[in-house]
C-alpha cells in the first residue's frame, strides 16, 4: 500500500485549541450546483489538516472557503457556519479583507507579482499600510528565512521574481503569505507543479511552520499527506466521508470508499 | 475474395497516410497569397514615404545655373541693356544713345538706332543758328517696361518706349520687329546744364522724373511730376507739376536710390549716410536718416539696391558687409509706433569691395557682385540660391528676367553674358519653415504661417512652427480630457463593474469609437461652442467639482456602517455614487453665476458699466485673447473621440491581467483597489501605455474636429481660450488651393512629413519604453 507509514513525521502539537476553525454543517453551492453536503468537523490549532479526495470531490472548494475567496464567483450561496476561533467568518460586522489577512493561502500554481523578490515578502506589510523601511527589511528576512528561501535570494531581493525557479518561486509564495503573520495558512496543491526536490523542500518547510500556524493543505499525493499531516479529511462528491488522525485513516480507515481511496482502485 | 479483402484494407490503410492534392495546392498557395499581402504592405508604406520624400525634396535644392548664348553688342561703351518678354531680342544702349538690337541667338544684328537730339533752330535778327546735336549725358534703362530715359547736356531728358511687335511667320516662327518711339521730352529742372543722372518712375499718383544736376559743384536733384486725369470723356489731359527741389540739404551724394513707386528717395552720401525722404504733399521731405553699418562706423556704401516690393533695401560695402535694411512699425520715443528703416538682417557675404546689388523680379532674391564672384542670395531667408564667378570686365547691370527663369549681365566691353536660372523654391529653406524669420514689415523676427493674400507683392510666410505648435497643444488637451477619463473608466469597467454591465457598456464604447469625427465637429463648432462660450463658469464649476465629490462619497461610504455596505452588493456601488455626482455637479452648476459675478466682474468698456463675465475678465487681467472656438472645446470633443479607443485598449489589457495575480493579492488581504493599483495596473502597464499611443496618434492626427473647432489661426500660445492650427487641419484647409508643384504645395507635403516624423518619434519613444516596461513587469 502506502510506503507513506514509514516516513517519520513530528509528533502533532495538542496543547492548542482543539476547535480552531469549527466548520458546523457547512454546505455550498454553485449557483443551482451543490458543491459540498453539509458537514461539521473542527481543525486544531497549529496542526497540519490534509484535504485529500479524488477531483471535484470539493476539497478546495472548502479550503477556499475558509477565507472566502469563493466570494469572487458569482451566484455562490451556503448554509451553516464555520467559525475561526469561535468567530464566524460569515459575520456581517466582519470585513474580508481582515480575514484574508488572518489566514494567508497559497496557490497550486505559485504565482509571485511581477515586482522583485522583496516586494513581493512585504506585499501584505505593504497593503496594511507598513512603510517602515527597517520593520519591511526584518519582516523580509524572517519570512525568507522560514520558507527556507533567505540563503538562496538574500544577493539579490531587488530581482524580479520571476526569475526563479518553480521551487524557489513557490517557496517565495509562502514567505509572501506568512510575512504579515497569519494564524492559518491554506495551502492548495502547493506542489503539484514541482518536481520531487523542491516538493521534498516545501514538505520540510511545512514540518518547520506548523509550530506556529495552522496549516490546512489539499493534496492529490497520498503520500504527501502521510508525509506531512496530523489529521487527514477524505471528500469524495462534495461529502466529507471520513475525517480522523492521518494514521488511523492511512493504517485502518473506517469508510470502504476511503480504503478504495488509499489503495489505489480509483481517484 | 479473402485476398480481395485483404487487399483493401492494405490499400486503406495506404491512402489514409497520403495528403491529397489539393490541400498540398491550396497550402503552397495560400503561403504565396499571405507573403505577397506582406510584402505589398511594407511597399504600400515605403511607396507612401518615398512620395512624401520626392514632394518634399526639391524645397531643398539649390538653384540650377546654366550658361545661355553670350550676345555681343561690340559696342565698347555699353552702358545698359533691356530685352523683350522672351529673352529673344536683348538691346544696348551706349554712352552716346545709340540703341542696337541683336538676336540672342546668334548675336546678329538686326536693328541700330541712332540717338540724334538737336537743338531748335532758332532765328534771330535774321541770321538763323542751325540745330546742334545735343550730347546724351545719361542713360537710364527700365528693361522690364520697356524704357530707355536718356539726359542730355542742355538739362532735359527724352524718354523712350522700346515696343516689339510681334508676327508669327508662315512657318509659325514668331518674328519680333522692335521699334523705338520717343514718349516724353521735356525739362524736369530749371537749370541747363548737363543731366548727370535721370529717373522715371511711375507711382500712384502719376509719373515722376527726376534728375541729378550740377550746379557750382553742388549735386542737385529736381523732381517733376506729370499726373493724367481722365475726364469724363474718356480724354485724359495731363498736368505737368512745377519742378521741386529734392535732398537740396545734401552734401558729398554718392548715389541716389529711387523705388518704382516713387514713394521715398533714399539719397546715399559719401559719408555712408543713408538719407530718406518719403513723399509728402508735392514735395519730399527727410524722414529719417541712417547709416547702414552701424552709427559709429564711417563705412562708405558700395553698392545698394532696393529689392522687390520696395520696402528693404540690400547695402553693400567695402568690407564684406552685406546688410539689408527695412520699413517696419518701431516704436518712437514718444511712445508712437511709427514705420521707420531698420536694419533686419546682416548677411555673410562674398569677399572683396561689393560692385552691385540687382533685385529679381517677383520675389525676394538679388544677385550680388563682390570680388569677381556673384551671388544669388534670397534676402528673407538669407539662403544663397546660387554663387558663381562674374565675367572679367566691369560689370554694367544686371537683369532679371519677369518670371525668374533667366538673368543677363551686360559688361563695360559690350558683352552681354545671359545664364538661365532654374530655381523653383527660392523662398523655402529650413530656417524658413522651421527657423524665426524675420519678415518685411514684422517688428521682430517671427514664427508666421500665412501661405496666401490678396496681393501679388505679398511674400508667403511657411513656417511649420506655429502648425506642429498647435498640434501639440490640441493633443495635448485633448489628452488631458481623454487620458484620465478612458483609463479611470477602464480600470472600474474591468474590476469593479459587474460583469453584466460590462456586456453591455464595452460594446457601447466601440461604437462610440466609430462615430464619424465630422459629426464631432459639427457638434463641436456649432453646439458646444457656443455653449461653453456663454457658459463658461458654470461648465468649469461641474468638471471642478467631480473629482473633490467622488472623493466626497467615498470618505462619506467609507464611514457607513459595514452592514450598510454590504446591502449594495459588489459592483453596484455606482448606484450610490452616481446620484451624489449628479447632485453635487447640480449644486455646482447653479454656484456658476454667483462665483462669476463674486470673482469675474469687471468694468465693461464699451458702456463703461460693471459686468461680470469671465471672458471680459480674462481679456482685461490677463491680456490674452479669447475666443469662443478655443483649446477647452477642442479638448472636450478630440477628447470624446479619443476615450473609446483608449478605454477598449487599456480595458483589455487590464482584462488580461491573470486572475492568478488578483486572488494572490486579495488572499494576502489587499482591498480591492490596492490589489487593482499595486498589481493589476503595473501588470497591464505596457497595454496601458500602447492605448495611450494610439489615443495620442488619434489625436494628433485628427482633422475634420480641429478644422471645425478650432477656428484655425496659426497662433502660438498657451492660453487654454484661445483656438490653434493644427498641422492635419491645415493641409485639409490649403492643400485644395495650392497649385501643384509650387512652393506652397509643397510645404503642405513637409507638414505632412513633419506630422508623420512626430507620431514616428514619439511612438519609437513611447514602444521603447513598453518593451522596457514589458520586460520589468513580464509574465512567465
């Protein structure tokens, strides 16, 4: 089955709050489509919570929501709640932008603005009104040093940033959403677009953050999921089929279709 | 039937790889077709600059000079010479009188006339005195009307008409039979003795004579006047004035120089003072009195002569010194502006002693003699046409055929050296269309187009300066309307707008593109301007208060409640701002008036009542002009033709900014507009600045809006209130009165190019700065 077991994975963090992000029978919709059934389960604080499930089973749709970036797309409704430390992020006296601020995302496909490397770190400093020029130049470093990028850029942070590679500009994705300091971090398909050393890199850098955040990540890789997450949720056509530690669901799911998931025999 | 089978599917199998014949036909083809299209594009714009090129050229070459038949008269005493229209029958006249005509062709003599004047015999106490030949003592030839004026020793002068008569032989030859009649004879002074020089010129008034006399070793000039009136008969009957004296005041005279209209006398002394006397009441009397080279220079003048149109007169000296001097308004020192003599330019010249100045006919150049070389120089633009050296014998006169095509030089051995001239531009140069020129009659060296009037002695002003300074100008405002409007609009319509509305607004935008921009004019002309010109106040209260009232609403939204706020969904903001805009630009409207007649009132000073209208105001504080067609109107209409294709260029390239980018930066918590100005507008930044160009290239050359709105004066100013030329409008405007082929056709074609050369330059610029821009901000 899975060779994903055998990799050794830092024990999670539960000292935190165990209900950090509370999703309570959360549905949505496409306009007359429904994307996701209604379903409730909660992410604890600074562990790393893995969406796996075939394409369209709604994974990201749900990780999208959670800053609500789906707001761009016309015709979306939903019912139910999800609450980020006991908040709801649907509240009307709450503004987006400050939620965005909250929980930073990265995309499947890295996607740096066309200024140079340090621009793009201090981008959310930037557009919070930081104009600092010694608080801008720490919080570059800081950022680049977690994500792992500082000793590869620090000669040359007035580049462009398109001029690195895949990796590095992926890399450079995550110190642009954690300059600002979020709480969460969601991540979509963060490596499916790279190849097994820099995907290697990201999965280290993933181990390092989740002391301080929490990371909600959607995979196609089972491996990778195994390899990086504490808890694991299995989506499959918009139902959450089974959501546990990702020991128990890679060792012994509780649901067929999750086996026939992780087994291989479709997806 | 199973090999048949089997053979089938072998030969389907077969032709499925094979391409058939015609795509292979239909596909080399249509390569051909395509490269052929390419290729007749490049040559389509090359063949259009080279057009423009080869009309363009010839303003810039140099007069062609070539050497025609020598006629020698081999009459060693030469003095003057005259010839007909067609250059074909030249005449001398010697020191004695004596009139000889030659063929230019080949120099054959075809008819002499002898000068002989006599006394009347007179009888006294029976004993009669016979008739004594009269010595000529001076010559005067008028080889372009035709007349000879001889002085003779006893103090009166006989004038000649040369005539020729033309018959055309059997053959069609054109034969010429000159005959030479004697016109007028008479005394001009009252002293006998010998005419030492003679003029006859003929001005509005009538015919003067004037001649210059000795008298106990004094120079005297006397002036008379012969003045036909036609009575209502139809007879004319001739008053001869009394004899006036003229310059009685002058010592050491050198010269005396009289233009043919007989306006002023400029008498030259030996000093190097220049003393004019202008024509008042029946006399002349001394209006001003100069000295060519400079006041503290004692620089006698070597020759002088005045050039066509009579008011500037070319100054020679002795030490390569070229001037030209002239008759223009100058303010006095009583605050007067008066027409007096300046010096407007001071040429480079040949080197030597100067031996002649000769004017051509019908425009302003004139052959100068210096130092055994000759010189063609246009005086406006100070341009030598020509230079080339002078025959070796003393040089008598020189004319210049009527319509320039020609010029002979008679010399002291009675050679007559004639050269044909070919020089179709003499009057263009590139200080002409591009430099200040200083013009006869301006006050000061000037930028001046006026290519055409009503008079023949006028000199057409080209100067491409005020045209490409209005282009500038009228782009400019219109730009100013267009550019922030387009862009700010693009800008909400690609991101802020719902895309619904979007359908529907960025389809009624191109067809706001492709309104025919004479309707704009027309609109612009006949609506618009009289609107703005009558109110102008309220117009510029609305546009001033719409920025400060959309900042207005967006601090007074921002302060809403949150639930507030998002009852009006995303894009349907404008629901609220739009009627607060209206409302505010309503208010402002209605203010107009009272802030017109709180800060814009002024004394009217025809009824001498205090008025408040800004126009008035305008005029009195500022001293500038205001018309009602002016820069404002321009803007506001090129504008509106401009807004379209920038809005559609500049909306798809921020259309086409990746979504990737936008969600980026709103999930790292930028708002809306910081995400549009911080990374959707430097993304789209090379798109942007390619619809900017092509606005500005609309702009620039856009015609039918500028000839209806704009008035059309070539002035150059600033002020937004007045109206401007552009270079488009003017060659609408002229090119269908200009004869092809002449001076003026062919400045329209250089507006053309300079037009061309403009939106060339600025669009290289402005792609330089794209790829520049493209290359900072690219997207892998």
């Amino acid at each position: 089955m899975s060779n994903a077991r055998i990799q050794p994975r830092p024990v999670a963090d539960t000292t935190g709050r165990p209900d950090f992000i509370s999703i309570k029978n959360f549905g949505f919709w496409y306009g007359d489509k429904k994307a996701l059934e209604s379903m409730t389960f909660d992410i604890p604080e600074r562990q790393v919570v893995a969406f796996i499930g075939p394409s369209g089973c709604g994974k990201s749709t749900l990780l999208r929501n959670l800053n609500r970036m789906n707001d761009l797309v016309d015709g979306i409704s939903h019912e139910g709640d999800i609450a980020i430390k006991g908040q709801s992020i649907y509240d009307p006296g709450l503004e987006v932008i400050s939620l965005r601020r909250r929980v930073g995302m990265v995309f499947q496909k890295s996607n740096p603005f066309p200024k140079s490397i340090y621009e793009n770190v201090v981008f959310a400093l930037r557009v919070m009104g930081v104009n600092n020029r010694a608080v801008l130049d720490e919080a570059c470093e800081t950022s680049l040093r977690k994500a792992a990028l500082w000793d590869e850029v620090k000669d040359r942070l007035n580049d462009n940033a398109l001029g690195l590679s895949g990796g590095q500009m992926q890399r450079l994705c995550i110190a642009r959403a954690i300059a600002n300091r979020p709480e969460i971090l969601l991540m979509d398909e963060p490596c499916s677009a790279l190849d097994p050393i820099a995907t290697g890199k990201i999965e280290e850098l993933i181990h390092e953050l989740k002391t301080q955040f929490t990371i909600v990540i959607v995979t196609h890789s089972m491996q990778q999921a195994a390899r990086v997450s504490d808890r694991t949720a299995f989506f499959y056509l918009g139902k959450l089929i089974e959501y546990d530690t990702t020991e128990k669901i890679f060792m012994n799911p509780g649901q067929a279709q999750t086996e026939a998931y992780i087994s291989g025999r479709f997806g | 039937m199973e090999e048949n089978q089997s053979k089938s599917t072998e030969q389907l199998s077969e032709s499925r790889f094979q391409v058939s014949r015609s795509t292979l036909l239909i596909d080399s083809w249509m390569g051909r077709i395509i490269r052929l299209g390419g290729i007749s594009v490049v040559v389509a714009v090359f063949g259009m600059l080279g057009f423009l090129v080869s009309q363009i050229f010839p303003l810039f070459s140099k007069a062609k000079v070539e050497p025609l038949t020598l006629v020698d008269f081999t009459q060693a005493s030469s003095v003057a010479w005259g010839e007909d229209e067609y250059g074909e029958l030249p005449f001398s006249c010697d020191t004695k009188g004596n009139i000889t005509f030659r063929k230019a062709k080949d120099g054959s003599l075809v008819k002499t006339w002898t000068a002989d004047f006599k006394t009347t015999p007179i009888t006294l106490e029976g004993q009669t005195t016979p008739a004594v030949s009269i010595p000529v003592t001076a010559i005067k030839t008028y080889p372009r009307d035709g007349l000879v004026l001889l002085g003779l020793a006893d103090g009166s002068v006989r004038e000649l008409k040369i005539s020729y008569k033309i018959t055309f032989a059997k053959n069609g030859i054109r034969e010429l039979e000159p005959t030479v009649d004697l016109q007028y004879a008479g005394k001009i002074g009252e002293l006998n003795g010998p005419i030492l020089e003679a003029w006859s010129v003929k001005g509005p008034e009538g015919k003067l004579y004037l001649s210059r006399q000795q008298k106990d070793g004094h120079d005297v000039i006397t002036g008379r006047r012969l003045v036909e009136r036609k009575g209502l008969s139809g007879k004319a009957k001739v008053t001869v004035s009394e004899p006036f004296p003229i310059a009685a005041d002058v010592t050491d005279l050198e010269r005396v120089l009289v233009p043919s209209t007989a306006d002023s006398i400029l008498v030259i002394r030996k000093t190097g003072e220049v003393r004019v006397y202008d024509n008042s009441e029946n006399t002349f009397s001394l209006m001003q009195s100069f000295k060519p080279f400079g006041e503290a220079k004692n620089q006698t003048i070597a020759a002088a002569g005045f050039i066509f149109g009579n008011v500037s007169v070319v100054f020679q000296g002795n030490q390569n010194e070229e001037v030209v001097w002239s008759l223009y308004p100058q303010k006095q020192a009583d605050g007067q502006l008066l027409r007096r003599w300046g010096k407007i330019h001071d040429c480079e010249t040949l080197a030597g002693v100067g031996q002649g100045i000769f004017p051509a006919a019908g425009n302003k150049c004139y052959l100068s003699v210096a130092g055994g070389r000759m010189q063609i120089r246009n005086m406006t633009n100070e341009s030598i046409r020509w230079e080339g050296a002078a025959p070796a014998s003393p040089i008598q006169q020189v004319v210049f055929s009527r319509n320039y095509n020609r010029f002979s030089v008679l010399c002291e051995d009675g050679k007559l050296y004639r050269w044909s001239i070919t020089d179709h531009h003499p009057e263009a140069s590139w200080s002409t269309f591009f430099g200040k020129i200083w013009y006869e009659g301006a006050e000061a060296p000037d930028y001046t187009w006026q290519s055409s009037s009503g008079s023949d002695e006028f000199e057409a002003k080209y100067s491409l300066v005020p045209l490409i300074y209005g282009t500038v100008k009228g782009t400019f405002y219109a730009l100013l309307f267009a550019i922030p409007i387009a862009l700010l609009a693009a800008i909400y319509v690609s991101h802020f707008l719902r895309p619904e509305w979007k359908n529907v607004i960025k389809p009624l935008m191109e067809i706001m593109a492709s309104l025919p921009s004479v309707v704009l004019g027309f609109l612009a002309g006949l609506w618009l301007a009289p609107l703005v010109d009558t109110h102008l106040i309220p117009i510029l209260c609305v546009i001033a208060i719409l920025a400060p009232s959309a900042l207005l609403a967006g601090y007074v939204w921002s302060k809403l409640p949150q639930p507030v706020r998002r009852r009006v969904g995303a894009g349907w903001e404008f629901a609220y701002l739009f009627p607060f805009i209206v409302l505010c630009a309503y208010g402002a409207w209605q203010m107009g008036p009272l802030i017109e007649s709180t800060f814009f009132t002024v004394k009217d000073l025809a009824s001498g009542q205090n008025i408040s209208d800004f126009r008035e105001w305008w005029r009195q504080s500022t001293g500038l002009s205001y018309d009602a067609r002016n820069s404002l109107v321009v803007g506001f209409v090129m504008g509106f033709a401009v807004i379209p294709i920038v809005f559609t260029i500049a909306e798809d390239a921020l259309s086409n900014v990746p979504n990737s980018l936008i969600s980026g930066s709103l999930a790292l918590g930028a708002s809306r507009w910081q995400t549009v100005w911080t990374v959707v507008v430097p993304t789209a930044i090379s798109g942007i600045l390619s619809a900017i160009m092509i606005g500005f290239g609309r702009a620039v050359g856009e015609t039918m809006i500028v000839v209806m709105a704009t008035g059309n004066t070539a002035v150059m100013e600033a002020n937004p209130f007045n109206g401007m030329r552009t270079l488009s409008a003017n060659i609408a405007v002229e090119l269908p009165e200009a004869a092809a082929g002449e001076t003026h056709f062919r400045a329209l074609f250089l507006g053309a190019c300079c037009l061309f050369a403009l939106t060339f330059i600025v669009n290289t610029f402005a792609e330089i700065l794209r790829q520049r821009l493209r290359e900072r901000f690219k997207m892998n």
